[in-house]
C-alpha cells in the first residue's frame, strides 16, 4: 500500500494559529480518505497517520493508502411507485431513473419504506483512482482549514491565512495533479530559510521527515526537546541559575522556529528594582524572552531569547537582543516614575474620559455601578457568615480601574489591574490608611480580572473575588441588555469567559449566591442611567441571561469538574439557580447512580413522565388534588409512602445531607415496581385514571426537587 504525503508552503503563519491549523488539517484528510474507502488502516483513527507543522508549512502523511477505491454495489432509490406509474404505465420519471441507472425498467425492483414503495436499483460503482480523487477533493479541504481570518488571491473558494508558495502531493512516488491558489503539487519542497537546502526533492511520503531534517528543519517536538535542551545548557553558565518554565511562551517559540537555539543575555541589575511582572512581561509578551531566577524564584538580570538558526558565534544577536530589552526596560521605567505623580484615587476621575462601550458610557460609569453590586455581594456573603472586609471590598472597587489611565498600561495593556495592584502598594493612598488595608485593597484590585481562563488561578482573597464577580456581572448584564449575547461561536466581548469566571469563583468559594439575583442586581446597576435609554426593549434580559448562565454551569460541571453529561442535565432540571447547591446535588447523583434501586427509580420516573406527557397529549389530565379513595389498593400503598419518604427527604435535603436523602428515595422501589407491575394507569373508569395520574405527578413534584432523575440514562427495565 502507498502513503501519502500533503505539504503546504507558505509564507510565515502566525504562531498562535498553526497548532489548531495542522490539527484540522490532519482530521480533514484523514476523513477524506474513510469516506472515499481508500484507507486500509485497520487501527484507532484517532492514531491514523502524522501531522507536521512549521511556520512555513502544514504538512500530514498517512501509510496504507489504496491506488484506487474498490468497487462497489450501491442501492439507488428513484421515485415512488405513484410517481413512477400511471394507470398501471411508466411515467417520464420513471424512464428517466431507468437511464440514470442504466439498466431497464423491467429489471428494476421496488424498495418498501416508511413513507411507501419507491423504484430501487442495484448499481455496480467502478472505484476511482485515489490520484484522480485526492487531486479533486483536496482543494476544499484546503481552504477549509479554519483562521481567525484567510485572504483569497484568484478565487473565493481558495482561502487561506498567508500567501502560499508551494504544494507537494505524492502517493508514494507519483505526484498527486493538485492545484491550489495557483500552484500546482510537485514533489520539491524548501528548507530552512538561512541554513538549509532553498529547495529539495522528496523521494517519498516515508522519508519526508528525514528529508526535511537535512534541510534544516525539525518537527515540533524535537524543536520543544531543543529548545529545552539549548535553555538548559545556557543557563548552566549562571550558577545556581534556572530558566523560568513557561509552557505557552515554549509553544509559542516552538511555532516561531524551524530550527532552533537559544541564547543568553543580560541587562543592567538596576532595572530589578522594577516589579517583578513588569519585567516578565516586557521579556515574554513583547520579546518573547524567557525570564532567569534563582533557586528561590527571585529574577536575576539576564534573559534567553530562541533564535530560528544554528547559533551566534560574534554575539551579534545578543547584543541587538540586549539593546532592545535595555530599550523597553528604559520605558517601563519612565513610565512607572511618570504614573507616581498622580495617586491611584486621584485617576478615578480620569476615567471619566475612558469609554467602557459605547453606549454603556465611561469606565467611571461602570466603577460606580461595580462599587454598589459588590456591596451587595459582600453583604449577601456576611450574612451568610463568610468573614469579608467590607471596606477592603469598597475601596478596591473604587479604584480597581484607575489604571487604565496610566502611561505603563496604556504602554504594556495586558498589565491592566495588576498595575493598579502594584499602584495601590507603592503609594500611600490615604494617610490614616493602615499598610494592612492598603495592601488587602491592593491584592483584590490586581486579582480582579482573573480567572482569564478555565487554566488560570482564581483571586487569592475573598474580597478580590467579590471584586472579579462583581465586575464580570456588570459587563454581562450591560451587553445582555444591549442584545449583544454570544453567537454561535463568535462572543467579540469575552462573554463566556468572563461567565466561567464567575462560576468558578462561586463553586470553589462556596458563595450563597443566586445567579438570578446576582444578574438582577448588576441590571439594576443601569437603572435611570443614560445607558438604560438604549437598551432595546424587545430583548429578553432576564431570558437571555439565565439561559446563558446556566449553559456556563453546564460546562463547568461537564468539562471542569467530570460529571456525566445525564447526571449533569438530571440536577440542572431540577434547578440551577444555586450553583454551590446544584454541585453538591451532582456529587450525590454521580454517587449514588450505580446503585440498582437508584437506577430502578430512574426508569420508574422516565415512565411516570412519558404517561403523563401522553396523557396530556390525549386530553386526559390528573385531578387538580389527589383523591385516596379513588385510588386501588396497591395504588394507596404507593401513596401512603409519599408523605413519610417526603418528609425525611426535605430533612436530609434543607441541610445538603443529598446522599442520604436519594437513598431514603431509593426505599420508595418496591411500592413503584410492584405499582407499575400491577396497576394499568390509563384505565377507563376517568376517575381512578385521572387520581392515579394525580399520583405519578405527586410523585414527580415531590422527589424531582433534588434532580430529574428522568434524564438519567439507564439500561435496564422496570
């Protein structure tokens, strides 16, 4: 069997794009190649060849291609027999299915479904050259990779992110005729830009990678084993030195180089008396530099840069790298010394003259609706008997954006918070101010903005988390309100994120809060503002929100903390407003779900609702209130049980105890089996039918408080 080998060539490809590019990529083509039968490989598809990426190239191979695709028999269904005859003589459409399957009438059989009998046709398919295939359907898949953005040259349909300058398709030695944008496959690619081979021929799909590490050019993970390598020998120099470990600036640089070194360099000590996280920034965002520290962690004055080439015997490089860096440290420097001349309260009033959005008015506008909802929360969370620092919580929420108008953010803007962090520990702020308060303020104002990501750390302290609730509430209630919700996969306002944000900050800190009234309050920020005159009043806030919120703790129980999709949906059906409470209520399905009598009550509960959905449908609805005497012996039985079972299930339920109170449920088995075993709900007599309807929907309003236990997926039978 042949492999195969796509390589596309093109101009440099933006690091953070190439990783998810080469991925899609790779699961194109290997589907490609299963739907059109001309993969022979017999293992897990998820193992089903190679990718190799590059900034200059996107490339995948896969073993065990077939020559052509085999021959086939497929069923060709034509017109209904209705359509096809008339007064017992074919039609025009059915000669026309006769010439399309090129067989004759008389030889063509009938197929018998759901919708009625329809002309059925056996058609032997000859298996095309994978040659001829690949060349015609790879173009799509091509331009189907997914960028951020893609540019097209000749044609709308042959997008891609950068200019491509050439393609190489092969099926072992032959060349696959590709064209694309232009360019038509050949089996030459190139090399390094600098120290390699400018082109070079490639025998075969199998030696590609060798090929290539003779031009110059690694894969992926030997330039990551590289450049771990080259940084460890550089820092080897320093004693009692290491390379601060960062796993997305080595991504990043793994998607920068072919062929990569490292070199070290220094600066001047002075500039260590700069905060720690301007310094890093500096290096890692704009220079992509890694930071050097002692054993302790704390930053000494030199720096690694990753070169895209074998190394720098004059220096040259680390010189030029040095002065650039000495250049930008100079910066921060003049910027810090610039911001001291105004205090970090007296820039409130700045904000005055910084939009938040357009039609939701300055960032002072949003302070002062930030300052009142975490006010709000911190007193929600005190009365639940959580210790917080109201005034630590008013204060950082005053001044928690003051330093989006200083020089070093607007200079370095992945900095904002942090430097009002830093702002509100090197100044004094008020005189009478104890360092202890100042510095809680302080640590709330730099957390404020985090967690960025479901990776990322939450606030330290729980009034920075009230602060980040409260300013992430704020910015979701406003666009919400605005109609300005997430669609599809586009949210230009990093909605969900900032809706993640506070789910997790609310599940692991255990905060009393109900979401619907947190989302209320952070509305009621906007009443009689300017901002509420243009929300539309066509949108559906409370709607909207709510549904958007409880998608976010779907995730996160889902996705974040493991569990199973049925139990997930089971709790939130039965609830979702107190996130603390709908997790707790997940833990004590997830627990008690392999249980045989849990599982027994789960299709007991599916089948009460499916009676009762039909019963609907049907017009036969339960009594308004359930009628005992109405009901057969074995149906009391069953209802006897409510009440008691009721009662120690909201016990157990009032104090969380939800282990405990599904087990107690649990007990309810032998009167629901022996009930459905016995009893025929949908009886003739109206009254016994509709009381004991009443009965399964007792039953459901009573126990479906703690989960919907119809959701869950079971498989076995009453």
């Amino acid at each position: 069997m042949p492999d195969f080998l796509l390589e596309i060539g093109t101009e440099e490809i933006p690091a953070r794009m190439i990783e998810e590019a080469a991925g899609a990529l790779w699961a194109s083509v290997r589907t490609l190649l299963e739907q059109e039968h001309l993969s022979s490989y017999t293992g897990d598809p998820a193992n089903y060849g190679d990718v190799f990426s590059t900034p200059r190239r996107l490339a995948v191979v896969f073993p065990q291609v077939m020559d052509r695709q085999p021959d086939s028999i497929e069923k060709v269904v034509g017109p209904s027999l209705k359509v096809a005859y008339k007064d017992g003589a074919p039609t025009p459409a059915a000669d026309a299915f006769a010439k399309k399957v090129g067989q004759p009438l008389d030889k063509i059989g009938k197929i018998v479904t759901p919708k009625g009998e329809y002309l059925a046709a056996n058609v032997a398919r000859l298996g095309r050259p994978a040659l001829d295939l690949l060349a015609e359907m790879l173009p799509s898949e091509i331009s189907g990779i997914p960028w951020p953005k893609s540019m097209f040259w000749r044609n709308p349909s042959e997008r891609f992110v950068r200019p491509l300058r050439w393609l190489v398709a092969m099926l072992d030695e032959q060349i696959v005729p590709l064209e694309f944008a232009g360019i038509q496959a050949g089996n030459t690619s190139r090399g390094h830009r600098i120290i390699g081979q400018e082109t070079f021929q490639i025998s075969k799909p199998s030696l590609y990678v060798e090929a290539l590490r003779e031009a110059k050019v690694l894969g992926a993970g030997e330039r990551e084993q590289k450049i771990r390598k080259a940084l460890d020998a550089a820092t080897r120099t320093i004693p009692g030195a290491r390379w601060r470990d960062d796993n997305d600036l080595l991504k990043t640089v793994v998607n920068l180089t072919e062929y990569p070194t490292a070199i070290l360099g220094s600066f001047e000590p002075e500039f260590l008396t700069l905060p720690d996280e301007i310094l890093v920034t500096v290096m890692r965002d704009h220079q992509k530099y890694f930071a050097v520290e002692d054993e302790n962690g704390k930053l000494l004055p030199y720096f690694l840069a990753v070169l895209n080439t074998e190394s720098d015997p004059d220096g040259l490089i680390r010189h030029g790298n040095e002065r650039v860096l000495r250049a930008r440290f100079n910066d921060a420097r003049f910027f810090w010394q610039t911001d001291q001349k105004h205090s970090l309260r007296d820039r409130v009033e700045m904000l005055k003259n910084v939009t938040f959005q357009r039609d939701l008015g300055s960032y002072y506008d949003k302070t002062i609706r930030v300052r009142r909802l975490a006010s709000w929360i911190s007193e929600t969370i005190k009365q639940s008997g959580q210790e917080i620092r109201l005034d630590v919580v008013y204060e950082a929420a005053f001044m928690a954006k003051a330093d989006l108008t200083t020089e070093l953010v607007k200079e370095f803007t992945e900095l904002q918070g942090i430097v009002g962090g830093l702002y509100a520990k090197a100044q004094p702020l008020d005189a009478d101010l104890p360092e202890a308060i100042r510095f809680a303020i302080a640590d709330a104002i730099y957390d404020h903005y985090k967690p960025e990501s479901m990776d990322d750390e939450t606030p330290r302290t729980i009034e920075g988390a009230v602060l980040s609730i409260a300013d992430k509430a704020d910015s979701i209630a406003g666009m919400f309100a605005l109609g300005l919700q997430p669609t599809g996969s586009k949210d230009p306002f990093a909605l969900r994120r900032q809706a993640n944000g506070i789910v997790r900050i609310i599940a692991e800190r255990k905060f009393p809060l109900s979401l619907a009234l947190l989302m209320e309050n952070a509305r009621a920020g906007y009443r009689g503002s300017a901002a509420e005159k243009k929300f539309p009043a066509t949108v559906n806030y409370s709607g909207s929100v709510d549904g958007f919120l409880k998608e976010r703790l779907e995730f996160y129980l889902k996705d974040v903390r493991g569990y199973a999709y049925d139990v997930v949906n089971a709790v939130l059906a039965a609830g979702s407003d107190d996130l603390t409470d709908a997790e707790a209520r997940a833990e004590a399905v997830a627990k008690v779900r392999p249980s045989a009598d849990f599982e027994s009550i789960s299709i007991a509960f599916k089948r009460m609702k499916n009676i009762l959905r039909q019963a609907s449908e049907a017009g036969k609805n339960p009594t308004e209130s359930l009628d005992r005497e109405a009901l057969p012996l074995i149906a009391k039985d069953l209802a006897d049980q409510i009440g008691p079972t009721g009662d120690i299930v909201k016990r157990l339920s009032a104090t969380k105890q939800y282990s405990q109170a599904l087990q107690e449920l649990s007990k309810l088995r032998p009167w629901i089996d022996h009930f459905f075993e016995k009893i025929m709900v949908m009886v003739e007599d109206e009254r016994v039918r509709s009381n004991q309807l009443a009965l399964l929907r007792d039953l459901l309003r009573e126990f479906s408080t703690i989960a919907d236990f119809s959701e869950i997926v079971t498989e076995g039978k009453v």
